[in-house]
C-alpha cells in the first residue's frame, strides 16, 4: 500500500492524483490530455527510467523531432507544476516518475504473488490476493488517446491478467469450499471472457456446490451456444465430462 509521502496515481478505472499532502489534482490542472497520457506512460514503468525516444514514439508519432521534444518539456514541467513536486526526472536520455504509488504497478504485483500461490497450492492466499487485487481494479485501463497501440496493448493485457487471476482465484475457492466466493470470481471471470473454459468449468462447479444445479446446467448451454456461434466449435472434453457429471447428479468434489 502507498505511504504517506507518496504521490498517488490510479489509472484503473477513472484517472486520480493524490499529491503528497492528499490533494487531488484536479482535471483542468493537466491542460492537455497529452499531458496526463505522459504521466500513465511514466507511471507504468514501475519507476523505471522511460527513454525519450519512446515517448515521442507513443505521444508525437510523426511529429518533427524538435517540435515533439519542446512538447514533452513543457509536458513533463505541466506534470511537475500539477502536482507540486519534481517527480519528472531527465536520466540519461530518459524520463522517469519519482515517488510515486501506482495502482497498475500494485496489480501486476498482486497478480504475480498470486500466480505463484496458486502454482503451490496455497489456496487460502490465492483468495486473499485475488481479492485484494480485485478491490484495485476499478475499471479498465483507458487514456487520452485510447486507441493508441501502446494503451490497448496495456489494457488488454490488464484484462488478461485480471481474467488468469479470477479463475485462479475461483479454483482455489472451490477448494476451500468457498462457493460463493468462487461464483462471485467466476462469474467475473467469464464477463471478460466469455469463452473461458476454467471459468466457465469453475462456475459450474461453484454453482452446484451452492446446490444451484439448473444455474449451473445453463451456464454450461450457454457457454456451448457462445462457441457454437463464436468459432462453430463445441466445450473441451474436460468440460463435457463435468457437464455430465452435473446431469448425473453427480457434484465433484
């Protein structure tokens, strides 16, 4: 978690800069949209030198080289002026963010300590970090210039992350007998994703532990119907099994 001293940046969901002093740095402060897209590329880098050229790549593609680097000085002095301090620091042909808390920074961890729990089997923090991780992913990742490579390569792999961790999270659930905690995850996890076969295949797990079978019978017909439509394709056989299994009666354990 942040300390007190840190500036603290969300990118997840709506952008919010908390200065030192707890202040937040209001819209109009940021003068351009530019501008702010300047700090989420430096507050991605996890306070990683960025090199210039990079930047100019991603903010000012085509624009002359010196036109584009008067840009980025006054971005980055903007950046410094909003926020009161000199968190934006020339290193060595590069940019880099001091001192602040990041909250895509602390996901990516959060999803890393869980990715390792889960490869061990230590379900109880599985959960725990998934959870955790949840409570920081308040929405997807977007910028000013959204469509820009560099900002769907990000929120995509965001998604991709967050959807590897719910399933994750959801199993380890299941096998703390957590039910309704592993539908909860799951259900996320198949919104992302709605041709995810372990989230789909915890899900209907999860809703017949809960001793919903009709719920889960139908997740598994509407997930045959997605890829039915999707790639004109039908469940795996492990989902298959379950599915008859379920029919049978028959809740795995």
């Amino acid at each position: 978690m942040p300390s007190g001293g840190d500036i603290r940046i969300r990118f997840l969901g709506s952008t919010e800069v908390r200065r030192p002093d707890g202040t937040v740095v209001g819209c109009a402060e940021w003068r351009t949209g530019k501008n702010i897209d300047l700090l989420r590329i430096l507050g991605l880098s996890n306070g990683r030198p960025v090199p210039t050229s990079s930047v100019l790549d991603k903010l000012w593609p085509g624009a002359r080289e010196d036109r584009a680097r008067a840009s980025l000085r006054t971005a980055s002095s903007q950046i410094r002026r909003a926020i009161g301090t000199n968190c934006v620091v020339r290193q060595n042909g590069s940019l880099v963010l001091l001192g602040a808390w990041v909250d895509v920074v602390a996901y990516r961890e959060a999803a890393q300590l869980c990715a390792q729990a889960a490869r061990t089997g230590q379900h109880h923090k599985t959960v725990d970090l998934t959870q955790l991780a949840e409570r920081l992913y308040r929405g997807d990742f977007h910028a000013h210039n959204d469509d820009s490579a560099w900002v769907v390569t990000e929120r995509n792999h965001l998604r991709s992350t967050r959807r590897v961790m719910l399933c994750d999270g959801a199993e380890a659930a299941l096998a703390l007998g957590l039910h309704h905690v592993a539908r909860d995850l799951a259900l996320k996890a198949t919104a992302i994703d709605p041709t995810s076969e372990a989230a789909h295949r915890a899900l209907m797990l999860a809703y017949a532990g809960l001793g919903e079978m009709a719920s889960a019978l139908q997740t598994y017909e509407q997930f045959r119907a997605t890829l039915a439509d999707e790639f004109g394709a039908d469940p795996s056989p492990a989902t298959r099994a379950l599915h008859v299994r379920l029919l049978r009666g028959d809740v795995p354990d």
